[in-house]
C-alpha cells in the first residue's frame, strides 16, 4: 500500500473493540487522522451516514469506510504486510492463521464473554459461580494455546495479531480485578490454574502498543459508574 493513503479512524478510548484497531495501528506506524465519536449520547446525523449501526471504530481508506473492529483489523493487517501475521501463501502462513484465529475464537466466544456474567447485579455466590465457570473455560481452551508463548502468541517476542485481536480485553481484565471491580479471586485462580495464560497476559497489558491510549482510571471509574447504575436498576 502507498505511504500517500489516507486513514481516519473513527474511535473512542474508551471502546475496547475501538481499541484494537489502536493496537494495529500502533503496531504497524500507520500515520492516521483520528476522530473521537461519543458513545455517550445518541449518535449525529453526519456520523450514522458513516456507518449507520453507530459503533465505533469505522475506518475511512481512502475515502472508503470499513466497519467491525476484526474486520478493520484484518484488512490493516493485509495492506501492510508485517510481524503480525503472515501472507496465507507465505510457507505456513496458511496453518499460521489457522492458528491465530482459534485462539482469538476461543478467548472472546468461550472466555471473555463468559466475563460478561459479572456485569449484572449479583450475589457473591454467583459471582464465584461466574469466576469459576470462567477459569474452567480459560483451562481447558484457552491455556493450552499459550504452551509456547515467548512471551507472546506462538512463541513470538512481538505483537502478532493474537494479541492485536484480545489485548484490550485482557489489559480492561488486569484493570478490573486489580481494582477489584471484578472478583478478586478471579485474577488469584487465573495465577494458579492459568499460568501460561498470566504470564501472556501481564507482558500484553504493559505493552507500548497496547498502553498507548489506555486510560486505566477512566476504565475503572466508567466501569464502576456502570455496574452502580445496574444495581440501582435492579
């Protein structure tokens, strides 16, 4: 791709699938122009005809708009050939991805949204019922895939896009147990029973590419913000 192209992410710090398009970016040294959306309020007029579902991120190429964080992240990830992963025709490049994807599948659909769970009003026995349904899962699907990990994905001493797909999710689960807005107990099972899984996730959390935008405060404050409001609610 040319050094002339132009990229506008449509963003928000405080989204962690917006985040990963930041992660990317960072990774790649993609100059880029960035424009803060408000997930706050109701969207403007001018951003729905960006991308008429309203989320973020969105990213302008060259005057054409790609939505849905993976997906954005793929074709950044294509267009500038780097680390991150290699070309499918690339000698293993096509087991290498294979790879890649299973991991990213298995942390978001059988893990992280097993996470979800702690974010409605409950009592601490369902909360440890979550933690543990969550620590079996991170067992038996995710920590075998990071047998390897050196200390990144498949052995790798840099980002690939393993980490550029999950990385916000696991810096926002370091955060939030750390500040004990999910479980304490969550973390100190994931040291005990996960330590691929630990060590992965402490070297992910502190890298420059993935720090970058992070703002741990806001992240506590507007999660805490969030789960009184639930229980108010409830």
């Amino acid at each position: 791709m040319s050094s002339q192209d132009k990229l506008i992410l449509y963003t928000n710090h405080k989204c962690p699938w917006a985040h990963r398009a930041h992660i990317a970016l960072a990774e790649l040294k993609i100059p880029f122009q960035e424009v803060i959306i408000d997930i706050d309020t109701p969207r403007t007029p001018e951003y729905l005809k960006i991308n008429p579902r309203g989320l973020v991120p969105a990213l302008s190429y060259n005057g054409e708009i790609l939505v849905e964080s993976g997906i954005i992240v793929q074709f950044l990830a294509d267009a500038y050939p780097s680390h991150l992963v290699p070309a499918s025709g690339a000698p293993g490049g096509a087991l290498r991805r294979a790879h890649i994807a299973l991991f990213v599948d298995v942390f978001t659909t059988k893990f992280n949204s097993v996470l979800y769970g702690l974010w409605s009003p409950k009592s601490d026995d369902e909360k440890q019922a979550v933690v543990d349904k969550a620590v079996a899962v991170l067992v038996k699907e995710v920590e075998p895939l990071l047998a390897d990990a050196k200390p990144f994905f498949g052995g790798s001493d840099k980002l690939t896009l393993a980490e550029v797909l999950t990385a916000s999710f696991a810096v926002r689960l370091k955060t939030l147990t750390r500040a004990e807005i999910y479980p304490k107990a969550l973390w100190t099972a994931i040291e005990e029973k996960a330590p691929n899984f630990a060590k992965w996730a402490e070297a992910v959390s502190v890298h420059p590419s993935v720090t970058s935008i992070y703002d741990e405060k806001m992240t506590v404050e507007g999660t805490r913000q969030k789960f009184e409001k639930a229980r108010a609610g409830a």
